[in-house]
C-alpha cells in the first residue's frame, strides 16, 4: 500500500513538473511576441501582470503592456489601460509610461528579422 502511495506522489509531481515547464515555455513564447509588437500578446502580457497569472501582480508593467498594445488600437487593451491606469498614482502611471517606451526602444533597436534563407555551402 504504501508503494503505491509513494508511486502515486511521484507520479503527481511529476506531471505537475511537466506542466509547468509547457507553462513557461508558453509564456517566453508569448513574452517574445509581445516584444516583437504583437499587441494581442500585449494585451496578454498585460492581462497576465494585472491579475497575477505565473507573474506577481503589478500594476506598472500590465499598463505598459496594455498602452502599447492600445496604441496599435487594440481596443480591448485601451479599455483595460484606463481601467487600471484609473487605480493608479501619477508616479505609477509615469514608471509605466517609461517601462512602454523601454519596451518599444527595445523592439525598434532589434535588427529586422530577414525572411531569406541563407545560401547553403556546397561542395565540389
């Protein structure tokens, strides 16, 4: 019986390891899009920081995230940005503010991504 037991913990954690390594997978998936100007990653980013989903709650960064992606006209993103900039001091709204600019500096010093596939070296 008690094999079992132990088998069965073991088992639990396990797959529960394994869940949330897929969790963090999805989320440096996700993070990058948003990085990249994706704003329904954005908006997803933002939605994670504001409720605390694998990420601790904070306000200043799911108001950058949700005005960047606002900002593209996300419109669902403009909504949630007035709603928490609205719970939020002028010194948060400021850090959030500079937060979105660093995020967008961030994006546009990124060397553009080519599409070509590089020429393969052949042998004679």
């Amino acid at each position: 019986m008690q094999k079992t037991l132990w088998t069965l913990i073991i088992g639990l954690f396990l797959s529960t390891a394994a869940v949330a390594a897929q969790d963090v997978a999805s989320l440096e998936k996700l993070r990058a899009a948003a990085e990249q100007g994706d704003a329904a990653a954005q908006l997803e980013m933002g939605i994670l920081y504001e409720y605390g989903f694998n990420f601790p709650t904070n306000k200043v960064p799911a108001l950058a995230w949700y005005m960047l992606a606002a900002d593209q006209g996300n419109v669902l993103a403009a909504k949630r940005r007035d709603l928490v900039k609205a719970r939020m001091t002028p010194e948060e709204i400021e850090q959030a503010r500079k937060l979105a600019a660093k995020y967008s500096a961030e994006k546009a010093a990124e060397p553009p991504v080519s599409q070509e596939t590089p020429p393969t070296k052949t042998t004679e």
